[in-house]
C-alpha cells in the first residue's frame, strides 16, 4: 500500500497530471466551440442546449478539467494535513461556483434584463458569494499561516506515524473510489447529452451538482474514518474538537448540492465561516495553551 501510495501521488505524478490538466483544459475548451458551432449548424439536434447553445459555455469544460485536478491535490493533502485538505475544500468550491458564474451569464436573455430576473438574481447571488468565500480563504490561510510560522500547526499536524500510515491508505482508497464515481457520472453525462435518457437510474443532470455531490458524500465518510482514528490515536483533545468541527463544515458544503438558488449559497458561505471560526478558536487555544507551557 505504502508504494501504492508513493506511485500515485509522489512529486512527479502531480507535476505530470499539472502539465496534463493544461493541456487538456486548452485541448477541451476548443473542442467544445467547435461542439457549439455544429450544433447552431445542427449537425447535432439531439445535443443539451445547456451546454451548447451559447459558446460561454465552452468555460465549463477547462473548469472541469481544472476541478478535477483540485479533487485529486485535496486527496494528496489528506495524509499530511486535515487543515490544508479543508482549505483546498473551499478552494473547489469557489472554482465550482467561478463556473457556474459563466453558467449563469448565459442564461442572461439581455432584452428582457431587469433586478427581478431571476437569472440576474442567481448571478449576483453568485458573484456575491464567490468574494465572500475568497475573503474566507484568504483568512482561513493567514491564520493557518500564523500556526505554521509559530510551530502550533506543525505539531498539532504530524500525528504518529501509524494515523499517517492509515490516512495514506485511506488516500489510496479514496482515489479508486473517486475513479469510479467519475466514469460513471462521465458516460452518463456523455449518454444523456446525447439521448436525452439517463444510462444509469437516478442519476442527476444538474451541471453543478453531479459528481461533486458524490464526492463530497464519499469524503465525509473518510474525514469521519479520520475522525474516529484520530480519537483513539491522540490525547489533544482540543485538536479532536477542531476536526469534529472541520468535519461539519463538510456536511454543510454538501447539503448545499442538494439544494439551489440562495440557499445554496447559504450553506456554502455558513459551512465556510463555520470552518473559520474553528480554525481561529483553536489557533487562539494553541496560542494560549503555548504560553502557559513556556
């Protein structure tokens, strides 16, 4: 398992899927206009208008490519730190609301634009809530940054070396899961986009939700594994709070691809600031608790 683990994500494997995310997302995005420009030739009647219709959309398909690429760096962030994998959390989610920006932009009918619109309200709903959560990471990064520089995170972070050596098979298992899910909502995006029927039976075709809402389920199952193997590995019992509370951020991040329009955004900007709060009361603990040891 352990060289398992170092052939999927050593050094040289995240350079390489780096190069190849470019590559793919330049290769994918002209792909799609040139999807777009047959489908106004109607060369393909049966296609989503969604994604065809209006050539903004081609954006989706290097977001896509990207999202993947975060997905696999969290899964890398897993083992080595529960702070930093919440953190590329948050940095997915606001690339997936990025996306859903150019979404939104295109379903703009510009003659009949007003403020009781209601794509023009989802847009700025969204625009709104991607400045939120970008300020979030920015002080999400800084205080992890503070512990960092002060030697709190460090130590709170490097666990023994048997919880490192189950989160890394925990990674390796996590990956072949998410390997999975992705064909299977891939071939039958693929079969719906084309068909207009689902290949698989209950399956969702809403652009911002599939996979993602997988996913996310899949990875609170793993950070509660986490959860559970840290409570029998560890005494600090501060740093179990703080990771019971990261886990409920997660919670809330996926509740929110079960619902859409303000709501959505809601529960995405709550579990973000939630995630905050804790990162910054543990921080102001380790700092106090640092103090009484000196």
């Amino acid at each position: 398992m352990e060289k398992l683990y170092t052939a999927l994500f050593s050094q040289k494997v995240v350079k390489r899927l780096e190069r190849l995310t470019l590559v793919s997302s330049i290769v994918g995005f002209l792909i799609h206009l040139l999807l777009v420009g047959l489908y106004h030739l109607g060369s393909f009647p049966n296609m989503s208008a969604d994604l065809f219709e209006n050539p903004i959309s081609a954006i989706y398909t290097p977001f896509s490519f990207i999202l993947v690429f975060e997905i696999y760096i969290l899964i890398y962030y897993l083992p080595r730190s529960f702070t930093t994998s919440l953190l590329k959390q948050f940095e997915i989610i606001a690339l997936i609301l990025i996306r859903r920006i150019f979404g939104d932009i295109s379903k703009i009918d510009l003659s009949l634009i007003s403020f009781t619109n209601k794509e023009v309200i989802q847009l700025l709903v969204d625009l709104i809530s991607v400045l939120v959560l970008l300020t979030i990471i920015v002080f999400f990064t800084r205080i992890r940054n503070q512990l960092i520089g002060r030697k709190l995170l460090e130590q709170a972070e490097n666990a023994e070396q048997t919880f490192r050596l189950y989160k890394k098979r925990l990674a390796v298992v996590l990956i072949g899961i998410i390997a999975i899910i992705s064909v299977i909502h891939l071939v039958d995006y693929i079969y719906v986009t084309t068909t207009a029927v689902h290949l698989f039976q209950g399956m969702e075709n809403n652009l911002n939700a599939i996979f993602y809402k997988d996913f996310f389920s899949v990875l609170i199952l793993c950070d509660v594994l986490v959860l559970l193997l840290s409570y029998g590995l560890t005494k600090e019992n501060f740093k179990l709070l703080r990771n019971t509370g990261f886990v409920i951020t997660t919670v809330l991040i996926r509740l929110s691809f079960s619902i859409e329009g303000i709501y959505n955004s809601l529960f995405i900007i709550s579990g973000a600031l939630f995630g905050l709060a804790i990162l910054k009361i543990y921080a102001s603990f380790s700092e106090i608790d640092q103090t009484i040891e000196e």
